[in-house]
C-alpha cells in the first residue's frame, strides 16, 4: 500500500459556500484562507481530531486551561469531532456541516474555520482548509472600522502558526495510522463526565 503523501500549502480564496465567506468582506476585518491536498480520503470529523491534537495545539489548550472559559481536554476534543460537543477551550460552535465547521472564541471578534473537500485534482484526494476571521474591534478617527491593536501587532505571528497548524496536522493525518485520527464507535459514545 502506497504512503499518503503531504503536498504543498498555499492561501488563497476559500472555496464557493465556505462558512468562513460570511467574514471574510468584513470593512476593516482580516481573513484568511489556507489549504493543503492529502492523498487520503479524510472525513471532518478526522481532520478536526487530527487538527486539535497536534502537539502544538495541546500546547495551546493548556495555556488555554489557565482561563476558566478556555478549559478543555482530550474528551472535549473527541465530542467536538464527533459532533457530540460543540466546545473547545474559549471556541464554540456556529455552524456546522458534513464538511465545515466555524468555531466562535466566546462572543469576540474572532473566528476558525474547518472544512474538507474532494480536491479538483484527483479522485483520491482531499483538500483540507483552515481559516481565520478577526472582525473590527474599534474605530478609526475617520469612523472607519479597525482591528484591535494587539492582533495587528502579532499579524505575522498569526499567520505562521495558522500555517503550522494546518500543516502539522496534514503531516499527522498522512503519517499516522487511521486509529490515531479516526473516530471509532467507542469514540462518539456520549459519556458521563
């Protein structure tokens, strides 16, 4: 059996009927789109548990821990690919389907978005897409719309680990065994907490 490969990431457009579309022509708001093709038929419910799992990730979920509306675990990781959970450390759940997934941090300006796709390529791949909206926080002295100063400064920052993300978890997706990021029937059990 022939070795999923990881192709290159690149950003661009989000694709026609991306949750994320709805952010992205925000006045004065950022967006991003990136995308990578796996050769791997690859369910959502996959890639968000190949996703929030990457080491980096975890990382970031225990720094999350420390704030009382960031807490969260593997299980929480589990529900919210099987759909079962709709929370993950400070995101929530605002839309969902087969294919995408548009988390919300709290009632803030920020946005994540998750989606898989046939890729236009070939039969056995698929297109894995993460993406980011920041809507305007403040106003200008012009009384146009602007981002919070603190995601201006850490932009560049932003848009690297955003990268890292997505391709990390394409890499764990492509190298790993299916039981590693699949969800089995055990996994979307409902269990008490």
């Amino acid at each position: 059996m022939r070795k999923p490969e990881v192709m290159s990431l690149a950003s661009g457009s989000e694709p026609e009927g991306a949750f994320i579309s709805q952010y992205s022509t925000t006045l004065g708001g950022y967006s991003d789109c990136y995308y990578i093709d796996i050769q791997k038929d690859v369910a959502l419910s996959d890639y968000i548990l190949a996703f929030f799992s990457t080491p980096i990730f975890r990382m970031e979920r225990l720094i999350l821990n420390l704030v009382p509306s960031g807490r969260s675990n593997e299980q929480c990781v589990l529900d919210l690919a099987a759909g079962t959970g709709d929370k993950i450390a400070g995101w929530k759940t605002e839309k969902r389907d087969d294919s995408q997934l548009l988390l919300a941090v709290g009632d803030g300006p920020i946005r994540t978005w998750l989606m898989v796709q046939g890729s236009p390529y070939s039969e056995t791949t698929t297109r894995l897409y993460f993406g980011s909206a920041v809507l305007p926080t403040g106003m200008t002295k012009e009384g146009h719309p602007k981002l919070a100063i603190v995601f201006r400064l850490f932009a560049g920052l932003h848009i690297f680990y955003s990268r890292l993300l997505l391709w990390w978890a394409a890499r764990d997706l492509g190298r790993k065994s299916r039981s590693r990021h699949s969800l089995t029937e055990e996994d979307t059990n409902v269990r008490p907490n």
